[in-house]
C-alpha cells in the first residue's frame, strides 16, 4: 500500500493527491456527515465521480506522478514536475473531468502554508485549501466566501478524501 499523506497532515496535503479513501474496497462517505459538514463548494463537487471499488495505483518512481484506478471507472490522474515539485491532480470518470488540483508539493509538505487549488471539471477554480497544524484542520475557502475550519473527520468524506493517504495496490492503471 502506499501511504502518500497528502492531505493528511502537515506533510500532508496535498494531494499529492490522490487515491482517495477508498482502496481496499473501503468507499468513501459522499457528501458529508454527522461530524463533517463540508462548504457547499466542496460538498457537491463531482458527486457523480465518488471512487468505489478495490483500487489500483501504477506510479511513476522517477517522477513520483501516478495513477490511480477504481472499477466504476474513476480515476486519479497525478502529475508531479520534478523540477518545481509542482503537482496536479485530475479526477476523471471516463472521459469527462470531475474536477482537479494544483499545488506546490514543497510549501504544502513543510507546514509552510502551501494552498491547494481547487477545480471544477470545467477548470474553475471553486476552492482552495491549507492544512493548519497548530489546529490539526483544514482550512476551505470557497469562491468568494470566508475560510472555514473542518473537521478531522472529513478526512473520510469525499472529495477531502481523496486529498489523504491511499490505500491502493501498485498495479496496472494507465490515464
């Protein structure tokens, strides 16, 4: 399994994206819960595009991009540029874009308040989000609105959870 704690803490973010909770077969929670009330930019983002399914990840060791394949056909397309640790990560269902992220791997990683960019399937940004350590949260700022804290637990729910650590297999996944 690869841990990439992207989103996840400090070193976190990111995605570095990608994958997702929902590796070995454990899907994650569409749209928010009890705990988790999610910013209504990221709470039906891509709702059609939720991963589900034992996953698969073939990654790239010289550049450290990957993909990521699930079964209902989404799949986790990251680009990592090596030279300016820049890395974008597009989500797509067949051949439709879901939505995509951008961030700088460097700042995101140190805790140096790296911010992630946050598209829309039609490359508007919706949202950018920052990992806080002092408060173990990430921080969401939807378009135009105010920055709010969420909840650790939405580190299960999608599409936040895609911005955690995979639980996916090395295997046969190409874009």
């Amino acid at each position: 399994m690869r841990n990439l704690g992207i989103l996840c803490s400090a070193s976190l973010v990111a995605f570095s994206l990608s994958c997702g909770s929902g590796g070995s077969g454990t899907p994650a929670v569409p749209n928010g819960s009890a705990t988790c009330i999610l910013p209504d930019c990221l709470k039906y983002l891509a709702t059609d595009c939720v991963e589900s399914g034992t996953c698969a990840t073939q990654t790239d060791l010289s550049t450290e991009s990957y993909n990521t394949c699930y079964p209902n056909g989404v799949k986790e397309i990251v680009d990592h540029n090596v030279s300016t640790d820049i890395r974008t990560m597009t989500v797509k269902k067949g051949s439709s874009t879901c939505f995509s992220t951008v961030f700088d791997g460097n700042a995101v990683y140190s805790g140096a308040g790296g911010i992630i960019t946050i598209k829309d399937g039609s490359g508007k940004i919706v949202a950018t989000a920052r990992y806080d350590d002092a408060i173990s949260y990430y921080l969401i700022t939807c378009t135009g609105a105010q920055e709010v804290a969420t909840d650790p637990s939405c580190l299960n729910v999608w599409p936040t959870s895609i911005l955690t650590t995979s639980q996916c297999e090395e295997g046969g996944c190409t874009p």
